[in-house]
C-alpha cells in the first residue's frame, strides 16, 4: 500500500544506458514544498495557516519531498565530540529525498525487509542475489548532536541510497525494480559514525553526484516508518568523479553529465556551494575511494 504523496516514478530511456531524467527530478526542497502545497491545496486538504508554515521552511527544518515521513527533534546518546569535527558549528542543511527514495513515501518501502541493516550494500536483499558494479567505495558518514555541542551521537541510524554506475535506481528505474541494491541502513558506533560498504555512483543528466541519506534516531524507527531526524545529500569531488568516469564502459553517459553541470550550479548543493556537503575523498579508480563527510543535525 503506498503512502500519502506517493507518485510513478519518472521516465527512463529503455533504449540508452542513460537515464533521461524528469526536469523535475531532485530539484530541492524549496520545489518539493511548493509542489506539495499546490497539490494538496488543489484537493482542500490544507487550511491557509498550514500552507503558510510549510512555504516558510528553512535549513534548520528536515524534509523530503512530498509525502515523506515528518522529521523530529534529534534524542541519541551523545559519547564525546567526534575526532575530525573541526569547524562542524551547524546543521547540514535539509534536501530533497529525490523522487526515489524507497522509504515508502513514494511507492515502495525497503526499510521494512529483512537484511536491508547491512554495511555492504552492494548486492539486493531478498529473493535477488544481484551485485551493482562499480568503482569500490567506502563511505563514512559522522552525525553530530547540534543541540549537544557537536558531539557525536551514538546508535542513531543512517539509511543511505544512491544510484547505480548507469544512473539507475534500484526499485524505480527500468530493469532494476526488482532489485533494492544500494540501500541500506546502519547504526552509528561511538564516533557517531555510519559506514557503508558501496560502488561509487554514476553522473546522470541534471544533477551533481551524490549519495542521499536520512537519519533516524534509531535502527528500529528507520525499519519500522519511524521519525525522521534529517535528510540531506552527500556530494562528491569533481576530481574523483572525473578520474571515475573515465571508465566509460562502467559508466556510460557519466562524463558527459558532469561536464553539464557544476557543484555551484546544482539544484540541490548550488544554494551554498556545497560547503556542508562535500565529502572528503581519498583513494583512486583503481583501488576504490573512502569518501568521509561529518554533519550537524
């Protein structure tokens, strides 16, 4: 059963590697907010009073697009600042949880199936044994308490997702909507910490690319439609995205779609640059990445 503010998801080449995403697609949380009142004022579902509180939202509000699961106040074990934190004084600002997100605010939940807490998430869960290919990556996501200090919060939990080499989603995309490869949920240990075992992803048209994630305050909230903390986007450095996709048959399409666009210029990051955003990077093609990105929530 889909939930409220569910939609199709959009449309894809079936003849090209490439995906031909929707104009609308991860456009920000400024677009979902006024799509999402245009909607639902369009059916009387919300009073003026109600409309006016959502066209107000800032940074220091979560939020996804329409439909998604309301965010809350962060409450985690707080177990010291995390090293490496120097300079993180302020939230990461709140984005659009993109049109695919598959955590049942826009048709299917993959929060809810057995084995999707994984550090690898490489390979679907389930019935499917398939494994995205790609460029290894290792991601370590560090969440800081912004109401506690900047401490690092302990057990809180990260579901992470992104596309595949080809620009495709697992559960939406053409050819993939039986796989749920590349998502995954992971506890925070006493650094506040995420890690994620991965591929790094593919450059489709229109967007910078990034990794997506929510934070919830705990496993069992992420696994069962629980609160969300925060949602945001991972960026990553232009460097590693061009020494990556010169592998053009892996990632077919990838360094055209990065030469279209810029960090500055995203719909998503361009609003400050990327600044609290962009993952520190270490590694090459060859070996694989470990990209590291410390956020305030």
């Amino acid at each position: 059963m889909l939930r409220e503010g569910a939609g199709a998801p959009h449309a894809w080449s079936m003849t090209s590697a490439t995906p031909l995403v929707h104009p609308d697609h991860d456009r920000g949380l400024e677009f979902d907010v006024r799509t999402l009142v245009a909607r639902r004022s369009a059916l009387g579902l919300l009073g003026g009073g109600a409309l006016a509180a959502l066209a107000g939202c800032t940074d220091g509000a979560s939020s996804t697009g329409a439909g998604a699961r309301a965010p809350t106040s962060p409450s985690a074990t707080a177990a010291g600042t995390a090293s490496g934190t120097t300079g993180v004084d302020s939230q990461v600002p709140a984005e659009t949880g993109g049109p695919f997100p598959g955590d049942g605010s826009n048709g299917p939940d993959v929060l809810d199936d057995t084995g999707i807490v994984r550090q690898d998430l490489r390979s679907s869960v389930g019935t499917s044994t398939t494994t995205a290919t790609g460029v290894p990556l290792t991601v370590n996501l560090t969440v800081l308490d912004s109401a506690n200090g900047y401490t690092a919060m302990q057990g809180v939990a990260v579901y992470a997702w992104h596309c595949d080499a080809r620009g495709r989603y697992s559960m939406y995309s053409p050819g993939v909507e039986a796989e749920n490869y590349l998502r995954g949920v992971q506890p925070t240990d006493a650094s506040g910490t995420a890690t994620f075992t991965t591929v790094f992803p593919g450059c489709y048209p229109g967007r910078w690319p990034h990794i997506h994630f929510e934070v919830y305050r705990s496993t069992a909230e992420a696994t069962s439609a629980g609160r969300i903390v925060r949602t945001s986007q991972i960026a990553l450095p232009e460097a590693a995205c061009t020494a990556v996709y010169g592998d053009a048959a892996t990632y077919p399409g990838s360094a055209d779609s990065l030469s279209g666009t810029s960090l500055t210029r995203d719909l998503v990051f361009g609003d400050d640059g990327g600044i609290h955003q962009l993952a520190t990077v270490t590694g090459d093609a060859t070996s694989g990445y470990v990209a590291n990105l410390t956020v305030g929530v």
